[in-house]
C-alpha cells in the first residue's frame, strides 16, 4: 500500500505520481491542504510538514526520491 501526502501546488508531489503511474504502482492521495486530519497524520508520520511524503508499506520517504522509493517498493 502506498499512501502520498500531496499539496496542490507541488512540483516533487506531480513528478511522484506521475513515477508511480509510470512504474504501474497504485497509491492513495491525500492532499493535506485540504483535511486538518491530513496534515496532522503527515505530521505524526514524516516529523515536518513538507509534501511530498510517501508511506510506502511502511517506509516512510520525505521528498521525491526515486532510488529510496524503489528500495521500499522492491522495483
């Protein structure tokens, strides 16, 4: 299961789905900008609250940064 914590202003937050789009992995969006709920769950999880941040299976990955995401994702 992958999970990303999106705005929608962010360039990283596009170029992260547009990955996993490429890559055939599906994920779950969560636009904090829009849910308190969001940005406190993103707070708990990452520490900070910078977007993009993506929970994949567990690892949690802050930023857009392929070879850790393929790391967490076995790709």
């Amino acid at each position: 299961m992958v999970k990303i914590y999106t705005t929608q202003t962010c360039p990283y937050c596009v170029m992260a789905k547009d990955y996993f789009k490429s890559k055939g992995v599906q994920y779950e969006e969560v636009d904090v900008s829009a849910s308190e709920t969001a940005r406190e769950e993103l707070i708990k999880k990452s520490h900070q609250m910078g977007v993009p941040v993506i929970d994949a299976n567990g690892a949690i990955i802050v930023g857009f940064n392929r070879t850790e995401i393929d790391k967490a994702l076995g790709l």
